[in-house]
C-alpha cells in the first residue's frame, strides 16, 4: 500500500464494504499516519514544524493538526517556541516528549553490568554499573544480579512520575531474538539459554515487553541513530566494538541484517590464523582469539583482565606492546578487507578497545586494509571511530525498546490514561558499583 492512498482516515478510497469494515481500514490508515509521523519527529535529524512534516509525508495540514495534537496529548511530543520567519506565521517546531515515557537498557557482558535509563528525546536520566566477573557463571546467578540492578532503577522511574515501557538487553552471543533463546555466548561460557524465562519473574512485576539480542545489533542500531544527524550519515556499514571479545554487526540501508538464524557478521570468530590460539568458541585462530583485549593485553605481558592504561602507558615505551598492537591490527585488517571484498562495503565504523587505542591501531589497520581490500584500490575505504563512546550496547537496548513503544499507538493512548502528570526531572548522576 503507498503512503499516497494513506493519508487521513477521511480521504480513504471509497468501495463496498462492511461498515465494520470500512471502521478497521479508516483505523488502521488514523495508526499508520501515527506511526508515520512519531517515527519522522523521534528519528528527525533536526525538529520539525507541522509544514516540514506535511512536506514530508504527504500529509494534509487539517489531518497532521489532528495527529499532532493526539501525540502531545499523549506525551509523545511536546511544541517548541515558535520561529519567526520572513513571511507567514511563525512556525512552531515539534520535538520529543522528555521525562515522559522511558525503557531500559542493559548489556550483560563477562566483566560488567551496564544498565541505562533513556527517554524519548535519547537522553540518558540513569545509569547502573556494576564491574565482576561473570565467566562460567550460572545464568541463573547473573539474572538474579540484573533483575536487582533493573529493579532499582524501575523504583527510580515510579518516584519519578515516569512510564517504563520497555526493557532491551544486550548478550555477547548467539542470540534468536524473536525466540528469546541464546544459542551460545563463549566469553560467558554460556550455551542453550531460555532468555524468556530467566527475566519473566521482573517481567511480569513491571508489565512491560523486555527484548534480547546481540551486543553489537542493538549498538549498530543506535550508532546509525546518532549519526543521522552527524554531516556523512552512515546508510551502510560494517560496525565492529571489541570488549570482552569481539562482535560486529552489518548494517544495510540503515538497519542491522541478521542473516538466516540472526548471526550475521560475526566477525569475531573468523578465522585469521589456523594454527593460532584457542578460541573460547573452541576453534583455533578466530579473530576474537588474537585481537581482542584480552589477547593484546596477554601479547603485551599484562593480565588478561589488566587495566587498558597499563597498556596505553606502556605503549610510549615498550617494544613488546607496540608489536602486540600491530599484530592484532593486522589481523584486524584482514578480517575487515576480507569483509569488505565479499560485502563490497566502503565505511567501518569500530568501537570499544579498538576506539580506545585509536592512535596506535588506525594506522597499521588502515595500511593493512588499503592494500589487501580490492574495493580500495578504485574507490575511497573509509574507517572511523563510533560516535557512541559510552554504553553502546546499553544505550541501543533502550533505544530500540522505545521504538518498539512508538510503533503502536495503540500503547500511547493506553498508557497516557495511566500516567501520571509528569515533572521534569534533574538528571540522576552515574553510579559506579563495585561487587
């Protein structure tokens, strides 16, 4: 169906139907105009007045009056003050709603907990992080962690006058979202999890949908968020973040593609060197095995679990950490030039450790990529940082979470009713939590 013959309930084609049919096909084209809109105003570049939206859209003036009007009553936008411009009346910009609706963003990972608070304008209002290790953990013990750090945070939402209405969690591994199964996830030491029913106890306490996926979707998600309104939007890109280990994630058009079971882009556990290092998938010589943290900060004669500045300061120095750098460089660079000739994709975009040591593996990387993938040699590669340099994961769990919440206005009016008047609230500071 074309956007064109979906316009205002009023302006639907006439033909013989039902009347109780023609009230489902008027209230369907009154959701989708909704959605049309909200997803315009949430996702914009830059706000909106009503003539840019009606621009955009398709939309009549009389019609997006209407839905703009239920979206405000709804706490789904609220009005800027008005703009003077050269002729006309001044035009009144739309924004998203703050301190109205908000989710929850949680990545679980082998050494932390990291939950964040978001609203509808993507600004965080909280943040949780707890710092353990969870390797070999049971699932079990680990959920009941996170049940208490998302329970806290749900209290903070209540005294607040906020509505939570939803929860994203981020998994380093294998992951059938729409199952709520995990497969696998070998920096846990994790296999054959039923998601849905290690949270449905605080699911069921807080009445709201909670989703999981992989780490690197849900950040690949926000990163393309972000960077709508940055001067190059990324449309397609292959986005890689390394912590624990390494999970990467193809993003096409704007949207991450999951692949026949949802694990596309796994990255991580190419192989880059057969007779390399065991896995903790349990192959040889995956990329995860000889370029992740833990293994550049293994090459460089720290800990595996040391602390990054050990690494950084001594890379002023030390032979032997500038060549565990640029031998995980390399790899790196030959994982992505191998992804880049059989994807045909020009933009990298890398976050985590590969971020964080920017200044000593671009230029190995880069040089490495320039020369080995075929794409460079006619065209421009270009690798960058991301733009989300703190809680990716997190941040695209809740992002997504209220994506979920915008597509069905049937949950806007449903829970306005049951909202209380909100207040705006000063932010509520990180909370560093050691256990």
């Amino acid at each position: 169906m074309s956007q064109e013959n979906l316009h205002t309930e009023s302006e639907s084609p006439k033909f013989s139907a039902t009347q109780n049919g023609m009230g489902i096909r008027q209230e369907s084209v009154k959701k989708h105009n909704l959605v049309l809109v909200a997803d315009r105003i949430i996702k914009g570049q830059s706000e909106m007045s009503r003539a840019d939206l009606a621009r955009e859209t398709g939309l009549t003036r009389p019609t997006l009056s209407r839905i703009v009007t239920t979206m405000v009553d709804c706490g789904i936008v609220v009005e800027g003050d008005p703009i003077k411009s050269s002729g006309g009346r001044p035009a009144i910009p739309l924004k998203p709603a703050p301190y109205t609706y908000v989710s929850i963003g949680v990545e679980l990972n082998a050494d932390r907990i990291d939950v964040c608070l978001m609203d509808l304008t993507g600004r965080v209002l909280a943040q949780r992080l707890q710092f353990a290790d969870h390797r070999n953990l049971d699932p079990s013990e680990l959920f009941s962690r996170l049940e208490n750090v998302i329970s806290s945070i749900a209290v903070q939402v209540d005294s607040s006058r906020l509505t939570l209405v939803g929860v994203g969690v981020a998994l380093p591994g294998l992951v059938d979202s729409e199952a709520g199964y995990l497969f696998t996830a070998p920096s846990l030491g994790w296999r054959n999890v039923e998601l849905g029913e290690a949270l449905s106890g605080i699911k069921d306490r807080l009445g709201v949908p909670i989703f999981f996926e992989n780490e690197a979707i849900f950040g690949s998600g926000y990163e393309y968020y972000r960077r709508l309104t940055e001067p190059e939007t990324l449309h397609d890109f292959l986005y890689i973040t390394g912590q624990a280990g390494i999970s990467s994630a193809l993003v096409l058009d704007g949207l991450p593609r999951r692949g026949t079971h949802g694990w596309s882009a796994e990255i991580g556990h190419v192989c880059v060197m057969p007779d390399g290092p065991r896995c903790e998938c349990g192959a040889n010589g995956c990329l995860e095995a000889v370029s992740s943290r833990a293994a550049i900060m293994e090459a460089a004669g720290f800990d595996r679990r040391g602390h990054l500045g050990l690494l950084t300061s001594a890379l002023a120095q030390e032979r032997s950490a500038v060549q565990a750098v640029e031998s995980a460089a390399a790899y790196l660079g030959m994982a992505i030039s191998s992804a880049i000739n059989m994807l045909d994709l020009q933009d990298v975009v890398l976050g985590g450790v590969f971020a964080e040591l920017e200044d000593h593996i671009f230029p190995s990387l880069v040089q490495f990529v320039d020369k080995h993938a075929l794409p460079a040699r006619f065209s421009s590669v270009t690798i960058t940082t991301s733009v989300v340099n703190k809680s990716p994961a997190a941040r695209g769990g809740a992002w997504q979470a209220l994506l979920h919440f915008i597509s069905d206005p049937d949950k806007w009016s449903a829970e306005s009713k049951k909202r209380l008047p909100y207040v705006f609230v000063e932010d509520t500071p990180t909370v560093y939590i050691e256990i």
